[in-house]
C-alpha cells in the first residue's frame, strides 16, 4: 500500500511471538494484494473491469467508505483513484497538470457513480474509466485486521504500525499504554488507534506554492497550506479514513467530526 509496516508485541515465549509476527504479516500481505493501488493486479485496481463479486475485505472496505463519503458530503471519496493518479504523476514529474486533465478525471470519479449489492457483493462502477483509490482507508484496515490475527494467536498486548496509522491492544505488562506520538502530544494508547494525514513529506512545490499530497475529491484540486491531523478513535480503520475526511473539512469541521464519531481530532501546522 507504498508504506512500510512494523509490528511490536510482548509473547509468552520465542515461539509465540514468531508465530504472531508470521499469521500478521501474512495477513497484510494479503490485504495489500487485495486493496493496495499500488499494484495494478490488485482486486481494487480491477474491480471496475467487470461486474462480479468481491473479496469480502474489499467489500467491507467500500461499504465504510460508501457511508463516509455520504456523510462528508464528498470529501471523502474513494473513487478519487483519477484525480489521485495524476496528482502523483505531477510529483514525480514537478509539474502541474493540466486543467483539462483535472476535469477529464473528475468526470470518471465521484462516490455516486459507485454503486455496491449487499446481497451478492458485486460492486459496479457507472462512468468509464473509473478507478478506486482506498490510500485514506486500507492501511487502517490492515492494522485492524493484523491486531485480529494477534489476538487469535493469544497475543493481547500487540502495536501495529503501518505509515502513519497505529493500532494497538492491551498496554504493555506494567505499563498504562503504549507510547505514542501524534503532532507535539505524547499519547498513551490502549485498545486505541491514531492516524495522522498530511504533507510533511509528500507534497508538490511549483512558483512558490506548496499542494499537498492530499485532494479534494470534490475540486480536484490538492489542499495548499494545509495542516497535519491526527485522530485518535476506538479503530484504526476509523482514525485513518477521518484524518483524511478532516485535512480536506478543515479546522471548522472538527467540532462536529469529533461529536458525530466520538473520536479526537489533534492539529497542527500554521
């Protein structure tokens, strides 16, 4: 899913912990064959090209993501995969897009155009040319699901890393959490997860203006001047989505992301 991923977790012996560290990984492996867009084979990177059921995980993924874009009125929007595509290759060429490529993309994007069965899983998309992007969502998935396989192991005390998304379970023996740092706050997680969002270092500078990694769904456009944010909520598959959802609302959305979620959103930047 283009990041890196640690695990951390106290064992009842050698054995246990080996066998804990083998079944989690294992299971983000799979979980980035199934939704990285990374990978061009991945069932998120086809789940456009035709109309048939869907892995279970990537069903459960663009369900939560279905119902936040609803609720966020768009600005959180899995089916930005266009818009995102050609933002990351305006980094990696240092150039700005075209505008005409900016609404050529839009145009195959937009949560409406995305529509899911419950009953048989088929997901189909309605514009041509769509394409699926769950950067704001699957990291915190499979740091969910990786704590799951720990669990199962007799594990409880486990953190799972994966870029910016933390999860974790039971606290480490004698301790009252697992120590945490998000923004300038030192946090103490325990069965609590913390995702931050922002482009300390994945951004485009031209003529002075620094865009940021991040895109407003809805424009197109990625947010300039933008702040850093970190939630911190029951899931890690929660925290990461809304760290997404709040950077592209803005500092006065917080108060509401934080009642309606019952989550903490932490920010910082100029």
């Amino acid at each position: 899913m283009g990041t890196l991923a640690s695990i951390t977790l106290y064992a009842e012996d050698a054995n246990q912990a080996q066998r804990g560290f083998v079944k989690a990984f294992k299971r983000i492996a799979e979980l980035d064959r199934i939704l990285s867009d990374y990978k061009p084979d991945s069932q998120l990177s086809r789940v456009c090209d035709a109309q048939r059921p869907v892995h279970p995980d990537l069903f459960r993924v663009l369900v939560t993501a279905q119902r936040l874009a609803a609720e966020t009125e768009g600005a959180f929007d899995i089916t930005a995969g266009p818009v995102v595509r050609i933002w990351r290759a305006a980094r990696v060429g240092k150039r700005l897009p075209d505008e005409t490529a900016i609404a050529e993309a839009l145009g195959r994007s937009g949560y409406r155009k995305l529509q899911m069965s419950k009953s048989d899983r088929v997901v189909r998309c309605l514009a041509p040319g769509m394409q699926l992007d769950a950067g704001g969502i699957a990291k915190g998935y499979a740091a969910d699901e990786a704590l799951a396989v720990l669990r199962a192991q007799g594990i409880a005390s486990a953190l799972v890393a994966l870029g910016g998304d933390i999860a974790a379970s039971d606290a480490p023996p004698g301790k009252p959490g697992w120590t945490v740092r998000a923004q300038d706050e030192t946090l103490l997680l325990s069965h609590a997860a913390v995702s931050t969002s922002g482009d300390e270092f994945q951004f485009l500078e031209v003529d002075g203006i620094r865009y940021s990694h991040i895109v407003d769904p809805r424009t197109g456009m990625p947010l300039r001047g933008s702040r850093r944010f970190s939630v911190v909520a029951d899931e890690a598959m929660t925290a990461d989505s809304l760290a997404t959802a709040v950077s592209v609302l803005g500092p006065k959305r917080i108060k509401e992301i934080e009642r309606r979620y019952r989550v903490r959103v932490i920010v910082s930047g100029p």
